[in-house]
C-alpha cells in the first residue's frame, strides 16, 4: 500500500492535473495506491470569500461562485472525452448548486458559523476529487473514489478538528480491507464528526489526510507531490540560494513545519512517525528530481543546521514592570488591550 497525495499547485487546473494523472500512472502497477488530494488551487480562499460576501449580505458572492463554477467546469471539460464528460459535468454542476443553496441562506440570515464555514470548504475538495477519479476512468485507471468523511471521524471542532484515531484506523481498515479496488482517489482536508457533520483538519490538512491514511494502512510510503522538489534549508520563495535536503528526521522536519516550513503540514508527521513510514516530498512539475525523504535518521551534514524557517505577521511584545508581579492574568489583559488599541 502506497499513499500519494497532490496539493493545490498540483492540481489547479488540467494541465498540472494531467501531470499528477502521469505521475499516478507511473506509480500505480507497483502496488494498491491511496490518493488524496487538494482542492484546486486558490478554490478553498474562493469558498471563504464567497461564505464571507454572502453574510455581508454582499450580492456579488454570486459572482465568485460562477467563477468557482466555470473552473471546475472547464477543467472537466479539458480533462475528459466529450462522450465520457455529461456525468462528472452534472456532478459539478450538483455541488456548485449546493454550495449556491447554502450562500443563499448565509446571505439572508446574515450567518456564517464556524460549522457552515467548515461545509463550504469541503466542497473545494469534493470537487477535485470527483474530477480527478473521473479523469483517472477515462484514462482506463479505474479509480474508486472515496468521501473521506466517510472514514476519517473527528470531534466538532470546526475549522481545526481532532481526529478520533481508534475510530478512523477501524474505518480505515474495513473500507480498504472490503474494496477489490487497487486504485482510491480520496478528498483531502475534509471529515466528519460522530453525527456526521463535516469538519476540517486546518488549513493546509490534506497532508494531514495522506497521513492519517498511510498510518492506518501501515502503507510502505507516504509521497507528498507539491511544487518544490523538497525540502530546503529555508522557504525558496523567500530567499534565492537555498540548499535541498536529501534526507530529514521526524523530529528535524516537523520543528522546521511547526515554524513555518509550509512545505508540510505540521501535525501530518505524527502518525507516520509513530509507524516509522518514511515520508517524500516530490515536485509534480520535476518528477525526476530526487526530493527530500523524511525517515528516522538524518543525512550527516558536516553543520549543525538543517535548514531556517519562518513565521510572517508575528508581533514580540515585552512586556515588563512591577505590576505584573504576582498578579494573574496581568499580561492576558495587556495584550487584550493591545489587540484593540495596536498602536499604543
Ligand atoms: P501544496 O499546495 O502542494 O500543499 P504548499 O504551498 O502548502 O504546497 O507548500 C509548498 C510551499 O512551501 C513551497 O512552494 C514553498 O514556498 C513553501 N516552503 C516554505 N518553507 C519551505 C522549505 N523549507 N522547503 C521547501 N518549501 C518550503
Ligand atoms: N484546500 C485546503 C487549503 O487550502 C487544504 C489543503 O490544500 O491542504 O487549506
Ligand atoms: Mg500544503
């Protein structure tokens, strides 16, 4: 058991997603193969601005959700075979319809709860799951396509939700264990809590997903494919001369993503840690090169620095003074006090 998963860059639009399907392809004779995969990229923002026009009581999330809806309809369109396209088309169109329900009730109750939010999100991924397995079919790879929150069970925390191990590893082997299938296409990001309402696992949570998934399945590898060919010594979007970094240990690489390293998802290490699965990261847009391996040992190096991150919009306040001696809750208020007055 394998566990690929594509991240938004990947996927955001046919012709990266026609590079993904390759990669699949190539990847998919060696052994069964779990796929997850993001919404396409920038649809999640979309989503959220359009749920945040509509309890504005703006009208004009209408108009975002028309260009939510030509995207995915035109990349359908792009993807598969005129004769193989009316049924992945009438999906889209179905789930766009919904997602247009749901504004139009956020729009005249001018109400938008963290568990409605949650609801309009999960349809990015929804949507590019529901292509991508169709594009998978007509290619001849006959993929099963999964509703993750049928597997992946959490308490209600919208927005970022816990994942309920006991009962997900237990889904997760009897829907696998069941399926004849050697080929899933799962939605990334998205799950349920124990009354069936959708939940997320915070932005960035696909990684997440892939993860939950290859420690349940005690799959052999977990391949993150995203648009940088691994790791780096720092954020190649911010400084020019980075270094890649063949091989990283757990611990090495989830400080670097709990300080920034966005490349990988913070809390997606967990689970495949505990399992020991080694974890790659991939560049769909350059299979070739090696990427980085995240596994128990590093690469001796010759330096004591792996790599640099860093965390945009942080402020440091230093508080001090008599005051605050003794006295509990002094700096929660101060910062209360900032938070209204910044610029005191
Ligand atoms: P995806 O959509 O595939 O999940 P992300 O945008 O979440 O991709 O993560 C990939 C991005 O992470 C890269 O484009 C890069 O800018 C950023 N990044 C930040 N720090 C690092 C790092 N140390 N190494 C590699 N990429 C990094
Ligand atoms: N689509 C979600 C996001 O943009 C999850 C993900 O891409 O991993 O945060
Ligand atoms: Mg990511």
């Amino acid at each position: 058991m394998q566990v690929l998963k594509f991240g938004g860059s990947s996927v955001a639009n046919a012709e990266n997603i026609n590079k993904a399907v390759a990669i699949i392809k190539n990847k998919k004779s060696v052994t069964k193969t779990v796929v997850v995969v993001s919404a396409l990229g920038g649809i999640t923002d979309l989503l959220l601005k359009t749920a945040a026009l509509a309890e504005a009581n703006d009208e004009s999330y209408k108009i975002i959700l028309k260009e939510i809806e030509d995207k995915h309809l035109g990349a359908a369109q792009e993807l598969i075979p005129v004769q193989q396209q009316s049924s992945v088309l009438s999906l889209v169109k179905k789930i766009c319809n919904e997602v247009e329900d749901i504004c139009n009730g956020i729009f005249l109750l001018r109400e938008l709860s963290a568990r409605t939010k949650d609801r309009i999100v999960s349809y990015g991924e929804l949507l590019s799951s529901q292509i991508i397995a169709a594009k998978l079919n007509a290619a001849g790879l006959a993929a099963e396509w999964k509703d993750a929150r049928e597997i992946i069970v959490t308490d209600s925390n919208y927005g970022m939700a816990v994942v309920d191990f006991s009962a997900t590893n237990k889904k997760a082997s009897t829907f696998f264990g069941a399926s004849a299938a050697s080929l899933f296409i799962i939605p990334g990001f998205i799950a349920a809590d124990k009354n069936n309402i959708t939940t997320t696992l915070g932005r960035g949570g696909s990684d997440y997903t892939a993860a939950i998934l290859a420690a349940a399945l005690d799959a052999s590898v977990l391949e993150i494919w995203t648009d940088v060919s691994g790791m780096m010594t720092a954020d190649p979007r911010l400084v020019t001369n980075v270094k890649h970094i063949p091989q990283i240990s757990y611990q090495e690489a989830m400080e670097l993503s709990h300080f920034g390293a966005k490349v990988i998802y913070p809390p997606t290490i967990q689970p495949v840690m505990k399992k020991g699965i080694p974890v790659w990261i991939k560049n769909t847009f350059a299979p070739e090169e090696s990427g980085t391996v995240i596994m128990n040992e590093a690469t001796a190096t010759g330096t004591s620095i792996q790599g640099i991150s860093s965390i945009n919009h942080i402020v440091l306040l230093s508080l001090e003074g008599s005051g605050m001696v003794g006295i509990p809750g002094f700096s929660k208020d101060c910062l209360k006090h900032w938070r209204t007055h910044p610029s005191m």
